[in-house]
C-alpha cells in the first residue's frame, strides 16, 4: 500500500512538473507539495544521490549551496539541487525528483541540498546526509525560530550521528550542535577590522556554554562571531581544520591552508560573510577529496548569484541592490555594516518590509531594535528614505541610531520615495530590500534607472 | 535614579534592551546597571528607581532562576512594598510557579506569583496586541513558545487579541507597582504614554521622550491599525 501510495505521489508529482513547465511556471515547490500530500513519507522512499552534501545555518545557505553547485558542475558531477526551489522539505523533494527519470533510479552523481534549519524535525529522519555543512547560528525571524539556541538544540536533537559535520570554529554556538556526530572545523585567523569588544546589539555567546563564565574574546569579527576563551572554566574556541588566513581586500584574495598543505583563493566579493561562504566551500571539496589547485582554479570561475548583491550603472549614479533579508536584524545589520564600510557618498532606500504581513496583519517590528541601524549614521550617507508600510517605523529607529532629521526621507508609496533621492553625480544609490520583495524591488529598480537617467540629462 | 537590568547576557531578545535604553535616552539623569548572572543583584543591598528584564532563551530561564533564587524572599518584600519592576516577554514566566514544554522540559520558577507556563516548542504563538492601561491604549506583539494559567491581577486589559492565555482577557500580571507583560515590540518605544506614565513614577515626570513626536506618530498610527478589525491578530 505504501509503495502504491509512492508511487502515485511519483507520478503525480512528475505530471504537474510537466503542467508547470507548459504553463510557464516554475515549478520548484508544488510537484514536492503534491508528493508529500499524498505520500507523507516520500522523502524518505525517492532514490537519492549516492553522495549529498546538505547545507544549513542562519545566513550563507544559498550562498553556499549555489557555489558548491558551481564548482561541482565543473568536475563533471550531475548535480541534483534545490539552489533555485524552497528549502523546506517540499523543495528538497522537487529537486530530488529532478533526478529521478523512474520511480526507483536516481541519476545524480551528487545532491547539495540546502535545508531550512528549522525543518531538522521533518526532513533529517527520512534523508541523511553524508556531510552537513552548517554554516552559522544567528538570529533570524523571531516569529518562526525564536533565537538560535533554539535552533541548536532542534538540530542537535535530529541529526543521525552518521552525518560528518563541517562547523564555523568562529561560531561557538553553531560549532557545538550535534555532539554526537563527527566533524571538522572551518575559521579565519585575525583580520584587519576585528575588535574585542561586541559593537553589534545582538550578541549572542556572551557566556561560556559550559561553565557560563564570562568569554573574552581574543578578537571578534562581528556579534558572536570571533575566538573566545572563558575566563573560568578554560573553554575555549575550537582550532580549525580548514584555516583562512592573509585576507586582502585589495588584492582580493585569501589563503585557506589544512593539514594537507595551502592556496591562495580570489576572494567572491569584499564581504567578510562570503570569505566564510568560500573557506566553507573550499572545505567542502577538500574534504571530498579535490586539491587545492583544483578548487582554487574552478572557484576562479564561480560569482555569488545577483539576487543578493548586484551593482548597476545608472546615469550618474551606481546603483547597488542589496539583499537585506526582512524580518532578520542579522542579515540587515551585515548588509548595514558592509555598505557602511564602502568609500564614496551613498543615498540610501529602505524597503525591507514583509509584503506579506502587511496583507493581513502587521509586521512584528522588534527585530529593528536588534539591528545596528546605528552603521547608517554616518557623514558619507547623503539621505536615507524610508519607506513602505513601515516607514514611520524605520524613521523612529534611524532617529534613536543617530542619523539627523533631515536626512531622513519618510514616504510610504515606494515608487513615489525613490523620486525624492536626490540622484547626484558619483553618488552609490543603495536598494536595501528583502526576500519578500524579490520580485517588487525589480519594479523599484527599473524606476530608480529611469530617475537616475533623466537626472544624469538635466 | 538607577535602573537595574537583569542579565541582559541572556535577557536580551527581541529588541527587548532597547526599553532601559529608551528610559535613559529619555532622561539624562537614569543610570542604567547591568546585572550579570554571577554579580550580587543591585536590589539585595539598594531600592533601584526601576528593576527591569526583557526575553529570555529557555537556558536563559533556568540561569536567571537559579540565580534569583537566593533573593526569592528579598524580591518578595520589594513587590509588597511597592517597588517599581517591569518585566518584558517570557521572563514573566521567571516570576510565576513553573513552566511545562511539551519537549519534556520543565522549570520550577520563583513562585512570587501563582501562575503555570505551558510551551509548545513546535508551534510558536505569533500575535499582535491590543490592551488597555487606565485609559491608555497599548499595542505590541507577542511572540512565545506558550500561555500562561493562574489568577493574578492583570497588568493590560486585552481589546484585541489573547491576554495571559487564550482564554483569559487580562494581559499581564500586576501587584502594587510589579509589572510583568507577554507584551513586546519594544513595550516602551511603541507605547510612549505608558513610557511617561513609567517615567513619572520613577520620579522623572518632567522629561520629554527621545523624539516624542516621531514616536507619537508612529504610535497613533499604530494604534489605529491594530483596532482596525480587518487586522488580523494572530499570525497564521
């Protein structure tokens, strides 16, 4: 009865990807909805890769999974994944079945599969992987996954203590999940721009988790992430197996080095979260046995995907699209922070609003009295404006952060705000919007050319 | 005037911090202590202006019980005598008889008040609010593992939304001048009344909020969409 019930799941499944894709749709969700809705335990029973490497954590899942994609396309591997599809184990479904010409084969050589770390429960009894890489704990939506102790101890409690764990040694709090499982540690030594003290609101290993002590921090890059040593009990940060070290920003380059020997990589983009998304990949392939030389020329020929951070000429201006995910004072403090650090004026738009909850309800705004809006309060941000549904929101937090009155901008209807930028010549127009408004913040993105354009003619 | 905060090692979610700091951004003359878990309380030896804590991690919970547990009869004689607390989110829970998870997880609390905390580790409540403080509207958000259950004197009368549970109106619990709320967003940055109530009764009724009128606006404009009965109150 089970195996009917798979396999009508399977064919069923297969039909609507078939619909999907005559009908224009993409189609990276729903045939795994449908499978699971009539087969409940599909996941487990789909044939799967020989090899899957799962990724999970805070922020970088994408990231990573969309560059371990890349690099193992590149080595002739046939690679099943959810890169473009849902995280959730629907999507892990969809993409499992992209690789599955009949109901019991599987032709992908490799699965990299990014997971959703709060789907542990779901997905972690019917598939286990041979390498999970966890990326980071963070903060996230505080609705869906509360604060990342939490999520630690979900995912310590269901993965199989098969699983080879690759772990953040900068990160005390992701490093310790699953205790019972194996793993191997990735870090990056002393970098210039790391502090001691935690300039950041959320900081979230503040004490020791054996002893709770007190942790110092012998250097600390941002919020928790650093090397810590309890001041009590003698705990302290784990060594790494896959070292980065020597970062340039300027060359932009970084050398990774483990017990089998060293290379210099080009670094992704000069944000400090993708030297961790590139020393975790290239972890990854050392641990499935590629050389140094090998990854370091295909990583050569990998980008991070233009949804997250994209920079456009416009008339006078250079606009920048920048992911900042809503809802994730994290993500919006990293992305504030970096932006912060680049050189030049910048005028800045605000639009990480959660569409959805606007439809029906209200967005729980406490995550903006986490997030370092204070990085915005700088001499080199010409304007910021405020707006969506949340813009008198966003006005109050820049005002409690430090950015003077004026040069604060608050208009609700987004296509009318970006017409109050002033547009000045070599000025960086930043779009700060989120996973909700993937699709909007285009439209957003065509107006603010258009504007950028007819200013550049005046 | 002092304000104690309790642990914001572990007592730190949510935006929760940014009550205390709104206080002294408010008023210059509030000095804001900080309370780890291994220092002696500023309350054991002193009357602090206010004794503040906001949300907590479930270890976080278990900690700051420990911890207070030495001065259980000392918080005790500061509620009667009409000391002045505000305690945000789940630390509520802290102050009442125990809390139950449904992951096997159980707590004894401090038992100053007679309520029992029940989680659902897998199923968040997620929730706007909409009370009201004397004839002050406040609003916020709720965002917990679960209710608690037990008669006490409620802090918010509930408009819109669950109170303590929900099945029960009444949000909050008060006693004399102990005040203790599932309510966060930050309370005191969207709530700027009750903020000056709080002010004046900590002796500083003088002081104008830091930028009252953008917190003002923000408030009213709030306020009027969450009694807006086509807002939808519990996320789902």
């Amino acid at each position: 009865m089970n195996k009917l019930r798979y396999l009508i799941a399977f064919i069923t499944a297969k039909l609507s990807v078939i619909a999907l894709r005559l009908t224009g749709h993409p189609g990276t969700n729903l045939p795994g909805q449908l499978a699971l809705r009539i087969c409940p335990d599909f996941l487990g029973r789909i044939p799967k890769p020989a090899r899957i490497i799962a990724v999970t954590g805070t922020n970088g899942k994408t990231t990573l999974t969309n560059l371990l994609c890349d690099l193992l396309e590149q080595t002739g591997e046939k690679v099943v994944s959810n890169r473009y599809g849902s995280n959730l184990a629907s999507g892990i479904v969809t993409a499992l079945l992209s690789g599955c010409p009949l109901p019991g084969r599987q032709s992908a050589t490799v699965g990299v599969i990014e997971i959703d770390e709060r789907s542990a429960p779901r997905v972690f009894p019917r598939m286990t992987p041979q390498l999970l890489v966890i990326t980071n704990l963070f903060r996230d939506s505080i609705m869906r996954n509360a604060h990342p102790a939490y999520i630690a101890d979900l995912l310590s409690r269901y993965i199989p203590a098969s699983v080879k764990l690759i772990v953040n040694a900068d990160d005390l709090i992701s490093c310790r999940v699953a205790p019972q499982c194996e793993r191997e540690y990735f870090g990056i030594g002393p970098m210039p721009g790391d502090v001691i003290e935690c300039v950041n609101l959320i900081n979230d290993m503040r004490i020791c988790p054996v002893c709770h002590g007190t942790l110092r921090y012998d250097y600390r890059r941002y919020h928790h992430i650093g090397r810590a040593v309890c001041t009590s009990c003698g705990f302290s940060s784990p060594d790494c197996d896959y070292a980065g070290s020597e970062v340039d920003f300027d060359k932009m380059t970084m050398r990774i080095s483990d017990k089998g020997g060293s290379a210099v990589y080009t670094l992704l983009n000069d944000s400090v979260f993708n030297c961790y998304n590139l020393l975790c990949a290239v972890a990854v392939m050392r641990s499935l046995g590629f050389d140094h030389g090998q990854i370091s020329e295909l990583a050569s020929r990998c980008s991070i995907v233009a949804t997250r951070h994209e920079s456009i000429k416009a008339g006078d201006i250079t606009l920048v699209m920048q992911m900042a995910k809503e809802k994730n004072a994290l993500a919006c403090s990293r992305a504030f922070d970096y932006v912060a650090g680049r050189e030049g004026e910048k005028e800045i738009v605000l639009m990480m609003n959660c569409l959805g909850d606007v439809k029906h309800w209200s967005e729980n705004v406490s995550w903006l009295y986490d997030c370092d809006f204070e990085f915005l309060a700088r001499p080199d941000i010409r304007c910021i404006v405020a707006t969506g549904a949340r813009a008198l929101d966003y006005r109050l937090r820049l005002l409690l952060a430090g950015v003077e009155e004026e040069k604060i901008i608050c208009v609700e209807d987004e296509m009318e705000a970006v017409s109050r930028l002033p547009f000045v010549k070599g000025d960086q127009v930043y779009l700060f919007y989120g996973t909700d408004s993937l699709v909007f913040a285009q439209k957003v993105r065509s107006r603010i050319e258009e504007l950028a354009r007819e200013a550049a003619e005046k | 005037m002092k304000v104690e905060i309790l642990f914001p090692e572990v007592a730190n979610l949510y935006g929760d911090l940014m009550n205390p700091e709104y206080l002294r951004r408010s008023c210059p003359d509030i000095e804001l202590i900080g309370t780890s878990l291994r220092d002696r309380p500023l309350f054991a030896d002193e009357e602090p202006s206010l004794i503040y804590m906001g949300s907590v991690t479930e270890e976080g919970i278990t900690l700051a019980v420990e911890a207070l547990t030495p001065y259980r009869e000392r918080l005790a004689e500061l509620i009667d005598s009409g000391r002045l607390f505000l305690i945000t989110g789940n630390a509520l829970d802290i102050f009442g008889e125990d809390i139950s998870a449904d992951s096997g997880w159980t707590q004894q609390c401090l038992g100053l008040f007679p309520t029992h905390a029940k989680y659902k580790m897998m199923d968040r409540y997620n929730a706007l609010y909409v009370g009201s403080f004397g004839d002050m509207d406040i609003v916020g958000f709720k965002s917990l593992f679960g209710h608690s259950f037990g008669s006490v004197e409620p802090l918010f009368r509930t408009l819109r939304g669950d109170g303590l549970n929900e099945n029960e109106k009444g949000e909050g619990i008060r006693k004399n001048r102990f005040m203790a709320t599932y309510v966060t967003g930050p309370l005191l940055i969207l709530n700027p009344p009750f903020t000056k109530w709080l002010l004046a009764e900590m002796g500083a009724a003088d002081c104008t909020l830091a930028f009252e009128d953008a917190a003002m606006e923000l408030y009213r404009q709030r306020v009027s969409q969450f009694k807006d009965p086509s807002t939808g109150i519990v996320y789902h």
